[in-house]
C-alpha cells in the first residue's frame, strides 16, 4: 500500500471513530445546527477605520509616506465631520421624541390620570424601556427617565425624572412641572432653530471653502498645468500636499468648534 493511499485509509479510520454509530444520532446532531442561530459578531467601525483604509491606500498606490498622511488626514477630516452632522441629527430626533413624551405626559395628567399610567400612555413604542418601569410597582420609573437623560438630546428626561422623584417624595402633584417642563423645551426648541438657521451660513462658508483647494487642481488640471502631477510625484509638491491638507484639515475643526462653543446643535 503507498503512503498516500495508508494516509487516507487512516483519516477515513479517524473519521469514522469520531462519527456515532447509530445514523439517526448524527441525522439529530445535524437537524439541531441547522436550527441553531448562528452567532454573528459585530464589526466595530471607529471613526479611524477610514482614515486608516484611506492611508494604507495612498502608500500602496503611491508608495510615499506623505501622500499617505495625507490620504489618512483629509479622510478623518470629512468622516469627523460627518459623524458630527449625524450627531446632530439624532440630537435633535431624540430631542423632539423628549418634548413629546413630557406634552403628552402633562396632558394626561391634566386629564386626571395616574402618574404612571400617565407616564406609560405617553411613552407609547419610543420609550419602551420607560414604559415598562412605569408599569412595573417594583420598578422606579425616575432611574428609566434618567438613564434615557443622560444621551445627548435627551436631557428634557433627567429633567423629568428629577421632577418625578421630587414629587414623589413630597406627595405633590406632577402635572404642574411638567407642563412648564414642556414649555420651556419648547421655548428652548425655538432658539436653538433660529440659532442653528443663524449658523448655517458660517457652515456652508466653511464647507465650501474646505473644496476650494480641491476645485483648484481641477481647475489647474483643465487649463493644463498638470498640478496633481507635481503634488504627487516631486518631494516639494508632496510637503505642499500634506501642509495644504493639515491646514484644510484644522480649518474645518476650527469651525466644528466655534459652531459647538456658539451653541449649535
């Protein structure tokens, strides 16, 4: 016998050791992973997963160290200020769902209804886990409102949940600051809209200043001056690239700052 053919003749062996000698057994072993749910782990994306990939990228294409640098910079520059758009915008959706959940909450309470109860009508599906404490008597609903309060937007609920346990405590009634809990988000709603239309200008001002030096390779390159050709290829074009880039880069935060420290949402 060769030793290829001893080889196979000793993993069929193993095999069959391994493998149970009754055939249902195994038809069993197999129905139960096949209805077994399969496990999947997440993939977590940092906001330098981009940058990185954007890097690497410019190395292996253009083999320099600069262009990579700057590659991973002006990358981390839009993801940055993407990621901060979108902030802002569940920001805001939580914001809103908050000035909802406490006007419909003082006006089941001005209609009569027990604080819980109250409580888990208004929450409705948005705030399941509210809900659910309001209902249970075991379950303090004021730890719900300020686990939910403590993300950005939803700070109306710790504000909520403060008046919640306050009134409790004191045996007083809750429809009263809830109603001025409302209006004051809603009155604070409207500011933070004329400020956030007060502020578009200076982002759409740096947005598009941000493209300008982009807009000008373009330019450069119709009119046939070539200079992405010198930015990539000589030693001085590619420091301009990365200085140019850094100074992009740092523009565009200097703005996500000024927005953020002007009270922008």
């Amino acid at each position: 016998m060769s030793g290829a053919a001893a080889a196979a003749v000793g993993l069929a062996a193993a095999a069959g050791s391994l493998l149970p000698a009754d055939p249902a057994v195994l038809l069993r072993r197999v129905q139960t992973d096949v209805a077994a749910p399969v496990r999947r782990h997440p993939v977590r994306v940092t906001g330098w997963t981009l940058p990185a990939a954007a890097a690497l990228l410019g190395w292996a294409v253009a083999g320099s160290v600069v262009i990579a640098s700057a590659a991973g910079v002006a990358t981390r520059a839009v993801t940055r200020t993407a990621a901060a758009r979108q902030d802002r915008r569940r920001a805001a959706a939580r914001r809103a769902a908050a000035v909802d959940l406490v006007t419909a909450l003082a006006a089941e309470l001005r209609g009569g209804a027990e604080p819980r109860a109250a409580l888990a009508t208004a929450c409705g599906a948005a705030f399941a886990s509210v809900a659910a404490a309001a209902r249970s008597p075991a379950t303090d609903p004021a730890a719900a409102l300020r686990t939910l309060g403590a993300a950005e937007g939803s700070e109306l609920l710790a504000d909520l949940a403060a008046a919640w346990q306050v009134t409790d405590a004191a045996g007083a009634g809750l429809a009263g600051p809830a109603t001025r809990l409302a209006e004051s988000a809603r009155a604070a709603d409207a500011v933070r809209r004329e400020l956030d239309a007060a502020l578009a200008g200076p982002r759409a001002t740096a947005a598009l200043l941000s493209m300008l030096p982009v807009a000008g390779v373009l330019l450069g390159s119709a009119l046939g001056a070539d200079p992405l050709a010198f930015l990539v290829s000589s030693g001085g074009g590619r420091v301009v690239l990365l200085a140019g880039t850094l100074l992009i880069a740092a523009g565009v935060s200097w703005t996500e700052a000024i927005v953020r420290r002007a009270g922008g949402p």
